[in-house]
C-alpha cells in the first residue's frame, strides 16, 4: 500500500498549541509540532525521512493500555511495528453487556500486530490475534498472542509470548505456560514483560530464552530498562504497602537501590510504570505530573517534580537530549500530547479540536510511539 | 462500617422470605480511592419502593479510570459474570464477585480481571505473618487501595475493621442476589458512578 498524503485537517491539528498548567502562554516558544514520534489517529508524525504518514488502523492496544507502546520502530528504521484493534461488534462503555445483549464467550474484538514499512509504504498484518511487541536491537520482535484469535466476553485473553528473529522468520514459543502476558522491551537478550492475574495484578517478568521465564519484581509496574540493559526501574504504588521505587539487577532480580516515596516531597505521591531511563536520569509519571530521578550505583534520588495541571500523563519520554520530556494524557476527546521544557517546568499542550472526528469509532487520538528495549538508537 | 438505608429496610429484614422476591444491584458512587461508597440496592417488584445498605469501599490508587492497574473502576454499567464464596486465584482469593470488563472513558483502553473482593484467604481466613503488608490479610486503610477492584475490609487478628465484606455477602444473598455461586451472567448489575 502506498502512503497517503497527508491530511490538511490533520496538519491544523497537530499545530493547535496551547500552555498548560500555570506556565505563561508564550506563543513564540511552543514548537511547531510535539518532538518525538507520535500518532493522531492513524497518522503517526515523526518517522525519520518521513513528515507523516497514514497507517491501515490506529495504533491502539486496548488490553494493554499503556503498559506498553502502541507502537515501535524498529532498531534499524525501516519498519514501524503497532497494535491495531478490530471491533467485531459494538461495545458501548455506559451500558452493561447484558444490556447489549453480549453473552459469555461472543466474540468482540481482533487485536493484531501489524507492520509499516517504510520505505514501501506496505502495511501489513504480522500477527492476528496478538498484542503488545518489542524490537531487540538485531531485528528479533517479541510479541503477545492469544490461544485463540478473538476476544470474547468473559474469556480471559491468555495464550503465549513468541519471538520471531526477523520479521519474516518463523515464531518461536518463550512462555513456559499459558497466561495473560504483556511485552514490553528487551533488555540485552532477555525480554521483559508483564504476567498479569486477577484484578490486574502485574508482575514484571523476565524471558531468559524459549521455555524459561523468572519473576523479577512481583505486584510492580515497568518503568524503564536502563540504557545499558542490565537494570530495570520498577514501581509500587499504595496497593501494595508503602509506595517505592527500586533498581534491580535483571540477572538475579538483586535489589541494588531503592527509594521510599513516602520520604519525598509529597507532591509526587505515587510513580507509575511506563517511563523512560537515558544516562543516569529516569523520568516518570507521578500523581502530579512528572518526576525526574538520578540514579546512582545504589540510590535513587528525586531530582526534581514537575507539576503539570490536568489529566495525569503518561508514557513521559525523554526528548532533544533530555531537555525536554514528552508526555500524553487521556481526555475525553482524546489524547493531548505534553512538552515540557525541563528546566524551566514550562509545558506546552497539544491538543485535538473538540469538534474532531475520530477514526474506526476512535477518539481523535494522541500518543507517543517509541521503543523501550535497551541498549538500543532511538531514532 | 456506614450503613445508609430507608426506614423501610427494617420492615423488610423482618420478613424471613424476604430474599426470594426481591431484585438487586450494586453501586459504586467514587468518592476518593480509599472511601467510597459500594451500596447493594433492592426492591420488591412491582413495588417501586427502594432499599439499600452502604459499606465503605475504595477501588485503584489513582482516579484515572483508564490507567491499567492503577486507576479506580471506571463508571458505568456492568454485568455481574459470577460470585464465588471460596475463590482461589493467586491474586484474589474468598468471597468475590467477578464483573465485566469495560472500556474506560477513553472509548479505547480497556479494563480487564475486575472484581468485588477484600483480602482473605480461599477459605475465608486471614494471613498475617509480616510486618507490613499481606496479601490476604486485612491490615490497615491502606488496604482500601486497589489496582482497578472495588475492595471492602473485614477483621483480621491485626485490625479491628469492621465485617464490611460479610455484611454485603450476607446483605447479597439474602435482597435479591442469586444464592448460586460459580460463573454465571445473571441479571445482577453494578452502576458506578462519580
């Protein structure tokens, strides 16, 4: 398929600019567009060689949220991997499904993996039934798919995490058992996920090769993969005792740092999963806005919160050299992208029109798109 | 425990088969993660009148509702899907009710694995051998957080909480819930609401 052109609505919505929280709002400082790659709708902005370009589907991964990227480029630039989500029938979120009529077992959706190429434009299906990927720094691309294609009402969705070595190789089984797994991001040669239980407990997890998997922080959320690989910064809120932060070693889940939230400025309340590890600094979503900690051979230290009014951000992102963090939050239109300038906490807000139409029975949606495995170029 | 119901509720405690005509549902009224409100609900068709008992309850630790893991219940109708008395998943475990996923406000992300618990264990005891935090024991408020459930407390031999979880069992069972226990898509609903 080849790419479309892109949209003059589109264009008009990517450049509605206004500031956000108590920062002034200085038109002449809000940049033309969000930094990074992101997608409104199904046009995903920011791909090297490339100002914008139209996907087959959003990039959505509903049974993932945003445990892990909707979508990612692969390490060599030439293919965008992202989730996509095929209604089957509608599913209106005010009314019960017995209300709709939904039984158990009918079926109500088809998530899928597809791949963008570049260069050509293809946009292709990888994977039916499957969700959540991963790009590891040679090609290999991990993902989640169901032991059956659909999901159905009342049917947890479990099945097996496969890793392909190419895109064109054949899958090969890693998950020792069925279950619900998310992925995330490899780190070196061993990938990481989520192993999710009832009421969405998560245990971060750790794929050594086909067959063997190991619990590398139980009830916690992913925040980054260190940029060497060797280390994740993992989280706990309130749910689980008191809220901390830890750094451990992926090799033997060894704890070497850990923080206690409840001993820092308390506007940061609680750190979620999803966020982003470049040299020693990780930025985090907080119940506040964001949060920025150094991270030492055995500590953790907050350096600094930003307070950002609104909706809570997620997936923060570090961006222009760590200069700026790039973030989105959910609203009822949509997703609104943040730019933050790091030293001076002032945010820029990216938002969609509220007249703005959506695509497939979507929202007009905005989100950033990246690859969290490490070590690895971004680009 | 707080208990809001209409006068008539003593009338109707008093009739021994009162449970057999009656129709109930939950609801969740969000109020802060830790202190909400989870009432069951029922008449007695065709009268219109209405009754309730209330119960403190919290549900996620955030109030995005479309946060994974974190955010409290999103609002809307749901369908009960089956009520357990001795359930033993490796999260959740007692007396649970197990409801429908539900896309959130967002209309994209979906929440899944929600349920109506405390902590116990299977057979409805307690756990409580560690300094700060049980999985299936009843500590302290901090209990009420959740990752998406709704969560109700109960006594446990390190907390005088109240038996807020029995009384809603005991209340569901006997106004209008079913007296079946396993999986089931029954009439049952629960409404949340802000």
């Amino acid at each position: 398929m080849a790419p479309k052109p892109l949209l003059l609505s589109t264009v008009a919505l990517a450049l509605i600019a206004a500031a956000c929280g108590s920062a002034p709002e200085t038109a002449e400082r809000s940049a033309a567009r969000p930094r990074g790659i992101y997608a409104v709708g199904e046009h995903v902005f920011g791909l090297d060689g490339k100002p914008a370009v139209e996907l087959a589907a959003a990039p959505v991964a509903p049974l993932a949220g945003w445990l892990t990227p909707a979508g990612a480029p692969s390490p060599d630039g030439r293919y965008l991997a992202y989730n996509a989500w095929k209604e089957l029938r509608r599913d209106d979120p005010a009314l019960s499904w017995d209300d709709q009529g939904i039984e158990p077992g009918d079926p109500l959706a088809t998530p899928s993996i597809r791949l963008y190429e570049l260069a050509s434009g293809n946009d292709a299906v990888l994977q039916d039934g499957a969700f959540s990927l991963a790009w590891r720094a040679d090609g290999a691309l991990a993902y989640f798919k169901g032991a059956e294609r659909d999901y159905r009402a009342g049917v947890p969705y479990v099945g097996d995490v496969f890793v392909r070595p190419g895109p064109d190789a054949p899958p090969e089984r890693w998950s020792p058992e069925r279950g619900r797994y998310v992925v995330v991001g490899w780190a070196g040669r061993t990938l990481i996920g989520y192993r999710e239980r009832e009421g969405e407990a998560l245990d971060v997890v750790a794929f050594d090769e086909p067959g063997r998997m190991r619990i590398l922080a139980p009830d916690a959320g992913l925040v980054a993969i260190s940029p060497d690989g060797r280390r994740v910064f993992v989280e706990q809120g309130p749910a689980q005792g008191r809220p901390n932060l830890r750094v451990l070693e992926i090799a033997n889940a060894a704890v070497v740092a850990r923080l206690d939230l409840t001993r820092v400025d308390p506007g940061v309340g609680t750190v979620n999963y999803a966020g982003d590890w470049r040299g020693d600094r990780v930025v985090a979503s907080s119940a506040s806005g964001l949060a920025l900690f150094r991270v030492s051979s055995r500590a953790i230290r907050l350096e600094r919160a930003i307070r950002v009014q609104g909706p809570g951000l997620s997936e923060p992102r570090f961006a222009d050299a760590g200069r700026h963090v790039v973030a989105w939050a959910s609203s009822r239109h949509g997703g609104v992208l943040v730019d933050c300038e790091e030293t001076t906490a002032d945010c820029d807000r990216f938002r969609p029109l509220t007249d703005a139409a959506g695509v497939h029975g979507f929202p007009v949606w905005r989100r950033n798109l990246y690859n969290p495995s490490r070590p690895l170029q971004e680009g | 425990m707080r208990i809001v119901a209409l006068a008539a509720v003593l009338a109707a405690l008093a009739c021994a088969d009162a449970g057999q005509a009656a129709n109930g549902w939950w609801t969740f009224k969000r109020q802060t993660n830790i202190d909400s409100t989870l009432s069951w609900k029922w008449t007695y068709p065709p009268s219109a009148a209405e009754y309730s008992r209330s119960w403190r309850a919290g549900s996620g630790s955030s109030p995005s509702e479309c946060r994974p893991a974190e955010g409290w219940l999103p609002a809307g109708w749901y369908s009960q899907w089956g009520h357990w008395n001795q359930y033993d998943g490796s999260a959740v475990r007692g007396r649970v009710w197990w409801l429908q996923d539900k896309y959130c406000r967002d209309g994209v992300t979906r929440r899944t694995e929600l349920f109506i618990h405390s902590e116990e264990t299977a057979s409805n005891g307690q756990n409580c051998t560690s300094a700060y935090d049980d999985p299936f024991c009843w500590e302290r408020a901090a209990d009420y957080y959740s990752l998406g459930c709704i969560k109700l407390a109960r006594p446990s031999p390190v907390a005088d909480f109240p038996n807020d979880l029995g009384n809603a069992h005991t209340t569901y069972h006997n106004y209008g819930g079913k007296s079946d226990h396993g999986a089931s898509s029954d009439a049952y609903e629960l409404y949340v609401f802000d």
